[in-house]
C-alpha cells in the first residue's frame, strides 16, 4: 500500500479534487432541463417501447441504455440520473492522468488530469444526464488503443484489438459525433502509417457492423435535405464571435466576451509550433504528436463544417485537446509556470458556478400556484412543446396546461422524439386556428409562459392573444430554466 501511494499520490489528490468539484455541482445543478427529462422519460419505458423509440431518437441509444440499467438499482431521480455521467468524468480524470504518463510522462498526465479537473465545459457534462460524459470518456479510451494499435511500435495483441473494437461499439452507440473520430484515425493512418490500413479496417468493420442494427432503420429516415434544412443544429449562426466563444467555452470556461480565447490560442500555437520543430529535430514521438493532435484538432473542424458549434458537437475531442496543451507547455515551458495555466481556469469556473441551478421548475410552480386567481377559468399555455414532459413532471397546477403543436398529434412520443429538434415558424394566422381548435379562447384568464424567439422556435402567441382582446394584468417574469421563457398573465 505505501508503494502503491507513493507512485500514485498525485492521481488521489486529483481524483479527490475533481469529485468534489463536481458533487458540489451536482447538488446545485436543479431540475431537469429538456435533453435530461428526455433521458430520463425514455430511459423509464418497458422494453419493447424503449427499443422502438430509440429506433425512433435521432442519438444512438447506449446513454439511455446504461440510464435504464442504473435505474434497476436506484430510485429514478435528479441525482441518480446525473450520477453515471459523474462517475464517467471522474473516471475519465483517472484515465487522462494514466495515458498521459504512460504515452509521455508522469508530469504531462498530471498536467492533463488537472486541466481537465478545472474545465467549467467537462463538469457541467459531468453532471448532466445525457452521453456526454461517457462520449468523453470512451473517446479516450478509443483514442489510447487505436494510438497503441496503428501508432506505437510495439505490437499489438489480441486483448488490445479487442478492446478496440469493444470500445468503437461504445461509441458509435454513444453519439454520431463519434464519426469524426474515426476519421481522424484515417488521417493519421493515411499520413503516417498506410501498412497498418488493413488491419485498422478490419478492426472497424467489426466495430460498425453491430452498430448498423440501429444505424440502418434509425438513420434511415433521418439522413435527408429536410433534416438539413430545418435542424436547428444545422443553423447555428456562424461568425467569428461564435467560433471564439465555442473555444473558450472548452478551453477557459463561461465568460460573457469572446475575446480572452485569443492571446491563448496564438500563445499555444506559438508552442505548438516550437514543439513540432522540436520533434522533427529530435526525430522522435512525430507519429505520436500528429495522432493527438489530429485526435484533438479534426471533430471541432469538421463540426466547423457543418455550422455545429454547439459545444455538444464537438467536445468529444477534449481530452486530446488537453493532452496536446499539457504535452506542449511541458515540452517548452518550466514547471514553475504550470499553476498560471491552470489559474486562467478560475474565473471561468467561479461564473459557471454561478449561473447554478440551470433549471428551476420549483419557483415556476410556485410563481404560478401564487398568482392564479381562484373562481376563474384559468388556463396555462405555453409555445414550446418539447417542455410538455417537463410541464407534467414540475408544475403541480388545479388548472388545465395546453402546449403548441404545429400540427395534428397522434403519437405524442413519436412526434416529441422525431421532430423536437426541427425549428417552428409559425404566422399569427396558424397560431389562431390553433388556439381556436384547442378553445384557448375560451378561458377568461390565461398564463401564457412563451419561449423568446431563437434558432430553434418562433412561436408568438401573445401577439395573437392581444389582437383577440385579451390584456396583460401584472407584470410578466422571465422563469429561471433553459431559453428564460416569459410568464405573462393576461386576461379578457
């Protein structure tokens, strides 16, 4: 034991820092957000529906999987939906310290396991119950054996081939993100090592073949110019304070101005580029230095490419992204100046805390308990369909809740998992024949809790609610979750 503490001393400290952060964050985090009930609903249905919906959800189904299993130990909660994302960033910690010892040296791995500890971006996926965690996880674990597969020149055996593929199953099953890492190992076997090509897709047929039994029937129907066109994913606005704030989001942290990213990103680029130098003059590691910076550097260009900037899209490359920094600034730099580059983490993570809880459907139901008026006929209404699980989940109302659709719903499950990313917009002419066929018209009071206007939905009903005479009473409340809807009370 005293052998074991003394060769691993840096790795408890830092494990222990890194599950304190996030527990306390965790018990901070509030209620569900939107991806998370959605998780939490689906994860919760008997088989053969769980099965058909997640041929139905656009992300491959391994999260939800993992989510319906916990739940046969747990009881199913805020807590317990967060705690397998947790333990997958801690283990991911552990794991980052390890490769990069083992791929470097001991103080590039602490180095590593530190940066990722204090990133504002890595926690708040670590409390989230969605794959992202997970994603993280296994796109290290993924990465370190391809790399000591097709990179490293000892040879591989078959245990290592077949955690490759066990791992690649993972996580093509985890997000379709998971793509770009695959074809980052193309690259590098393409610029570095083309006799091992074979090899590499042999191993990876083997991984795509048991994922194409979702891929095929769920994608299917997915992959068309409609997707394209109408995906709020897909129309993220481009411009270049976009592309910085996405940056420092994952490499500083949640700051309100794009601009402390850049004298950063040119400070490492300057390393960067003394440590190319370096590895071609030393004639070493070469090989090595291209496979994590190709590991790091591809998903967040290929989701530059398709205009998703959304760090969800590409923060399955934040590992490499860190091991890159931590091997650069250990290559050029004396160890003294470490703790300044994990010092810039602070105010990032000191704002992200504050910004918790994320989501408070407690104060939603409370405002709306205190404020509907008794001996009236009340209604809630509200433009964002995809918070009708929430609605059911928080709100404890004696009155009726009536979301808009665009159109005729059959399938309430099917509809809010096939169309609950596509953007809404909608004429006032539309929103009338909808509350004329939903008797909205018909409540002398109506609480209206209408999402602003974003990429993802322009549903205006309070226009056409004051053009049908109804006026605003009281003063309207931006509500504390996701997108900040308004609460306005009006009445005829």
């Amino acid at each position: 034991m005293p052998r074991f503490l003394k060769q691993y001393w840096p790795l408890l400290l830092i494990v222990t820092l890194s599950a304190s952060l996030r527990f306390f964050a965790l018990f901070h985090y509030g209620d569900f957000w939107f991806d998370e009930m959605f998780s939490f609903t689906y994860s919760q249905k008997p088989w053969l529906d769980s099965f058909r919906m997640w041929v139905w959800e656009t992300n491959p189904p391994f999260h939800m999987f993992v989510l319906k299993l916990f739940f046969y130990i747990t009881t199913p909660s805020e807590l317990t939906a967060r705690l397998p994302s947790l333990i997958a960033s801690v283990a991911t910690i552990a794991f980052i310290y390890l490769i990069g010892t083992k791929l470097f040296t001991r103080r590039v791995g602490i180095l590593a396991s530190l940066l990722l500890t204090l990133s504002p971006q890595h926690i708040l996926f670590s409390i989230t119950a969605r794959t992202y965690a997970i994603l993280i996880l296994l796109s290290l674990l993924s990465g370190y054996y391809f790399i000591k597969i097709f990179v490293l020149e000892n040879e591989a055996d078959k245990k290592d081939k077949t955690l490759f593929v066990l791992l690649h199953i993972m996580l093509l099953y985890s997000h379709l993100t998971s793509a770009s890492i695959i074809m980052s190992e193309f690259i590098i076997l393409i610029a570095s090592n083309k006799k091992k090509i074979k090899l590499w897709m042999t191993l990876l047929f083997m991984s795509v073949l048991p994922w194409l039994i979702w891929a095929i029937p769920a994608l299917s129907f997915k992959l068309n110019f409609h997707t394209y066109k109408q995906a709020w994913f897909f129309n993220s606005a481009i411009d270049f304070d976009n592309y910085a704030k996405t940056l420092q989001m994952s490499l500083l942290g949640f700051f309100r101005q794009s601009f402390y990213i850049l004298p950063l990103i040119l400070f490492y680029l300057l390393l960067f580029i003394s440590t190319v130098y370096k590895t071609i003059k030393r004639q070493s590691n070469q090989s090595l230095l291209l496979a994590i910076t190709s590991l790091a550097i591809f998903p967040f260009l290929l989701a530059v490419s398709f205009s998703t900037l959304d760090p969800k899209f590409y923060i399955i490359c934040l590992p490499w992204a860190l091991l890159v920094i931590a091997y650069i600034l250990s290559d050029n730099l004396p160890t003294w100046t470490y703790p300044i580059f994990l010092l810039i983490f602070l105010p990032g993570l000191q704002l992200f805390f504050t910004i918790l809880p994320v989501s408070n459907w407690s104060a939603i139901n409370k405002y709306l308990v205190t404020n509907i008026p008794q001996h009236h006929k009340t209604v809630l209404v509200y433009n964002s369909f995809v918070n009708k699980n929430e609605v059911d989940y928080y709100l404890h109302l004696s009155i009726p809740t009536i979301n808009y659709t665009p159109h005729k719903i059959d399938n309430w499950d099917h509809f809010l998992i096939t169309e609950n990313y596509f953007r809404i917009r909608e004429t006032k002419e539309k929103i009338d024949a909808w509350a004329q066929s939903n008797g909205i018209y018909n409540f002398d009071d109506i609480f209206l809790m209408q999402t602003p206007d974003n990429t993802y939905e322009s549903v205006d009903i309070l226009t056409v609610l004051k053009e049908k005479g109804y006026r605003l009473t009281t003063t309207s409340a931006v509500m504390p979750i996701i997108n900040t809807p308004t609460i306005f009370h009006l009445v005829k």
